[in-house]
C-alpha cells in the first residue's frame, strides 16, 4: 500500500518540477537570453560603425 502512494507523491512532485521548470525558462531564462543576444548584437554594430564608418553613401 505504501508503494501506490510513493508513486503518486512522485509523480506529484515530478509534476511540480516541471512545472517549476517549464515556468522557470519561459518567464526567466529565455528573456535574459533575448536580452543578451540583442545587447550583444546591438554592441557589435556600434563598435563596427566605429571602425568602419556609419552606412550610406560616402560624403562628398
């Protein structure tokens, strides 16, 4: 008898970290990621500019 409800509980608390999980990486991880890729890509454009010039036609 036991048995069947330390299956239960462990499927309950399984439930729960996945929930945690799930809950975890869409409200947490992945926004910080998004926001790291594009910080990182905006920094990459301003230092090229930098070294290479705004876009556009050449001043004349």
């Amino acid at each position: 008898m036991s048995l069947a409800s330390d299956d239960t509980s462990g499927r309950s608390r399984r439930r729960r970290m996945e929930i945690f999980a799930f809950l975890f990486l869409t409200a947490v991880l992945m926004p910080a990621l998004t926001v790291a890729f594009v910080g990182s890509y905006g920094l990459a454009i301003w230092i090229s500019q930098m070294v290479t010039g705004p876009p556009g036609p050449p001043d004349r």
